[in-house]
C-alpha cells in the first residue's frame, strides 16, 4: 500500500519487502506479540471463530483506531433472486458453533459470530467487509487438492485444454465474483476512507453470471469456441462423477449468490480489474497476451504430468486412484460423443425479473 507502513502478521513471510513482518500465529499471545506497537488500522482477514476477535480486540486496545473485519457474503443464505443489501438482508443466526457442525455450517456460523463479537465491541471504529468468491493470481484454493492448480484457473484451463465442460442440466443459478485487486482497493478505502467507520460492506463485482455465460465469456476473450455439455445427476454418477461441482457452486448453500455494492461504491470504490471483463470484441492483442498466459500455466502443469481434470472438487481420488490420469480425459472425451449442450449464456435478465 503506497504511502503506508504495513505490518503483516503471519507465519508465511509476504512477498516483496514493502512491509514489516511479525512471524506469528494468531492463537499465540497477542498481547505480548503487539505491546509496543500502535496502528491507524488493522485489518483481520483470517478470523472464523469469535475468540479470535475477541482476542485481538483485547490486544490492541488503545493502540488502534479502527478494526476492520473480513467477514463474507455466505451470511446471508439467501434463498431468492434478489440482491441482499448489507443491513435489510443480512442473517447472523444461527451462530453458536458446535464441533458436530459439518464445515461449511461452521464456517458460515463463525463467520457471523465474528461480526457480532466485533460489532458489539465499545473500541475502536469498526467496519465488516463481506467479499464474495475472490478470483485471481496466486488464488489459493485448490482443484484438486495437490494439482497445484487454482480454482481461478479452472475454467481456463479447461478451455485452453479445448474442453468440454461438463454442467448439469440444473446449474442456472445466478452468482456474482470478485477480482483479488478489488478487494483489495476495498479494504484499503474501509482501513482509511471517514465515511467508512461504522459501516458493513459487500465487495462484489458488478456482473452477474451463471457457469454457462461464464465460460463462454472466457472462452471469447482469447477467441475460442468451448462446448458446454449438460447433464443430468444420472449420467454423472454412471460415470463415477455423482460428487461433481464446479468451483463457484456452493451445493450446500441451497442459496442465491447476488449482492448488492451500493453502499461500497458511494465511498468511491469501483470494480476496475479486468480479470473478468471479456467479450467478443476484446483486443487481439489482449487475446493473444491472456491465451499465451493460460498456455504457459498449461504447459507447467503438463512438465510435472499433471492435467486439468474434468469437475472441481469431486474427482480427487480417482486422478489418483488405480484408473490413472488419462482416465479421466477418456471419460470426457465419451461425455464429448455422447451429449449435446444447448447454446448461449443464460438469459440473467428474465431470471432477475
């Protein structure tokens, strides 16, 4: 952050030599960790349990102004094709956690009782952002677990691969994403902008997709065709792939994935990455320049014999089990000769209305 001094509190050492780095866990005594240290801001973007903030509230007491919360849009649960405003809309119960909980409960209920421990607080100014899913460079979350390969760079190595990509036949549901550098535009305008004290925020872009238009945008910005295949539960789980998801899908969730930025952009903030801002009309140069970019990770994972497999999460074990990678391409390959995919991205607008 041009202009500020960073101190970053982790146990991995951040990139780069811009900021000062504090080598700790945030279950360790953060009293003692931070006794000589004051701050404009602080920004807590890991905490999922409320002992966690409350732990921190405790130990910056009188040594920061304001405490910024990364919480996330998962609260609302919403079970309607509506945008959720931050106040109107939200949901923080149930949020008691309970060890019997399954992991994405525990994570939604923490996750709201990270919110009220730090807004009931009498310290400090306070905001809450509420990211949707983060897309991105050096995104972190897996597909699949030991592939080294991101969920951001799923859908486009699956296109650069030439393909297909397999969607079920019920997958219409509307989502919104975020690119990483708008998030982080977003906590830098609630660490500092005097408006943003006291406020509850989503950071969410401005378009609203399904997987199918998804893809295909994609797949128009470095001017290709990739067939979208649908089918059904029945054929999935003929061919093993019953567990099959897509990484933007929250089949838990039984929930609707739009959200309202209103109240992010009357402080100034504007989704400005380009991550996501394809069409068919994209520059040739931008083309060539993003195509040779998901060829390049393509042939990475190629060096360390690894391939893109053909759904998010659910075929961990079988790239690894006794049917072998190409397995995998194989299978595809007959869901290629065997089904057709109906044309063209979802109508977004007849499904708002």
């Amino acid at each position: 952050m041009q202009g500020h001094d960073v101190t970053v509190l982790s146990l991995d050492k951040p990139s780069g030599h811009a900021a000062r780095w504090i080598n700790t866990n945030r279950d360790a005594p953060l009293s003692r960790t931070l006794s000589r240290l004051t701050f404009d801001s602080v920004i807590d973007n890991i905490a999922f349990r409320a002992y966690q903030v409350n732990s921190l509230i405790d130990a910056l007491r009188g040594k920061v102004n304001r405490y910024v919360l990364t919480s996330s849009v998962d609260i609302y649960c919403n079970q309607k094709a509506k945008y959720c405003d931050e106040l109107e809309n939200e949901q923080l119960e149930p949020f008691l956690h309970s060890d019997a909980l399954p992991p994405w409960e525990a994570y939604l209920r923490g996750k709201r009782a990270c919110e009220i421990a730090l807004r009931s607080s009498p310290h400090f100014e306070k905001v809450v952002v509420r990211p949707a899913v983060v897309l991105g460079a050096r995104d972190n979350i897996m597909c699949p677990r030991g592939t080294l390969t991101s969920r951001s760079l799923f859908f486009p190595l699956r296109i650069a691969d030439g393909g297909p990509i397999l969607l079920r036949h019920s997958d219409t549901r509307l989502h919104q994403v975020v690119d990483v550098g708008d998030v982080a535009r977003a906590l830098l305008l609630a660490a500092t902008h005097p408006l943003a004290a006291g406020q509850v925020l989503n950071v969410v872009g401005d378009d609203v997709w399904t997987n199918e238009r998804l893809i295909h945008s994609l797949s128009n910005s470095i001017g290709c065709k990739t067939d979208v295949l649908r089918v059904s539960d029945a054929q999935l789980k003929a061919a093993g792939l019953g567990h099959y998801q897509t990484p933007y899908f929250r089949s838990y969730m039984h929930s609707w994935f739009l959200f309202s930025n209103r109240r992010l952009k009357e402080l100034g903030w504007r989704p400005v990455s380009a991550y996501l801002n394809f069409d068919a009309q994209t520059a040739d140069s931008k083309k060539i320049r993003l195509r040779n970019s998901w060829q390049s990770e393509r042939r990475r994972l190629k060096r360390n014999e690894l391939k893109t497999p053909p759904d998010f999460m659910a075929c961990r074990a079988r790239i690894t089990d006794s049917y072998g990678r190409d397995s995998i391409e194989r299978e595809i390959t007959d869901f290629r000769s065997q089904f057709r995919s109906p044309r063209g991205p979802w109508d977004t607008n007849s499904a708002l209305s």
